[in-house]
C-alpha cells in the first residue's frame, strides 16, 4: 500500500509537506526514496489557510495532517495563536469541501523524528523550521500507519456535511 500525505505546521510562519507515494512499511534512508516537496509560507492567516487548502486540492487524494496547538504559556501576543487561527480557517475549508484531516502532537512528532535522523536521510531544509516540522509530521504519520493500516483509510474517507467533527 502506497500512502499520500499533506501535513501541516500552522503558525506565523506555516510550513507544509506534501508526500506521494510513501510505502508505510519501509522508512526513507536517501532523500530519493520518497517522492516529497515542502516549504513554508507566511502573511495573512486567512491567505495561508486558503493556500493551503488550494494546494490540498490541487495534490488530490491524500490523508492532512496538522500539528496541533495547545498554548502551554499564558502570552497575550497576537501571533501567539496564529497556529489556531489558522487550523480554525484550514479545517473549516476541509470541512465544507468534505475532507477529512487528523490533528497530530508537536512534542510526539519531535520525539519520535530526530533532527539527526532527517539530517541523515536528506530532507532537512536548513533555515527552514517550519517546513521541518512539517516534514517530521509527514514522517510521522506515515510510521503510524505502518503499524496500524486502518488509520490511512479513517484519514482519507469521505465526510458528510451532516458531522461537525472530522
């Protein structure tokens, strides 16, 4: 089973990582092993969220995946929650276009995918944190449906109109 995965690091500063064609059972050793492009973004929040969700459907079939944010500090700055800002916008985007997406830990996603490791298989963008974020959770996901298959199919089925919830 070959797997697509569109997973996303929201923020001031939003990085996105889109993997086509990953086999769930293996891990990268080289770059080239898997198909990958990723970047980062910044700017209005909304513009970020629609481009995303632009970018979402232009690679078609894939699971989403966005790093959850909760706010560990008590800070009053405004770019403080950017990331929920633009997960609301995102997902409400997903949500009237019947997508599905699954919200993953950013402390899971680090711990399990070392920056050495991605160092190692050459898919870490220097100056670029945001995009190796969300590389790391592209990652990620893919290791857990190589342990449990099932998960792929519940992030790509399709979503009525009729749920609230993903």
């Amino acid at each position: 089973m070959l797997i697509n995965v569109f997973a996303v690091d929201p923020g001031t500063t939003t990085g996105w990582c889109f993997v086509r064609g990953a086999d769930p059972d293996t891990t990268p050793h080289t770059e080239c092993d898997w198909d990958i492009a990723s970047g980062q973004m910044a700017g209005e929040e909304y513009q970020q969220a629609y481009d995303l969700w632009r970018l979402i459907k232009r690679v078609g079939d894939c699971a989403v995946i966005i790093e959850d944010f909760i706010p560990q500090q008590l800070n009053k700055e405004r770019w403080f929650l950017s990331p929920v800002r633009i997960t609301s916008q995102l997902t409400m985007l997903l949500w009237i276009d019947k997508r599905v997406w699954m919200l993953q830990a950013p402390s899971l996603a680090k711990s399990t995918i070392s920056d050495d490791y991605m160092r190692a298989i050459g898919l870490w963008s220097p100056g670029e944190p945001h995009a190796n974020d969300a590389v790391r959770h592209a990652l990620l996901f893919t290791r857990r449906v190589g342990r449990h298959h099932m998960l792929y199919g519940q992030a790509t089925r399709p979503r009525g109109l009729d749920t609230m919830s993903p």
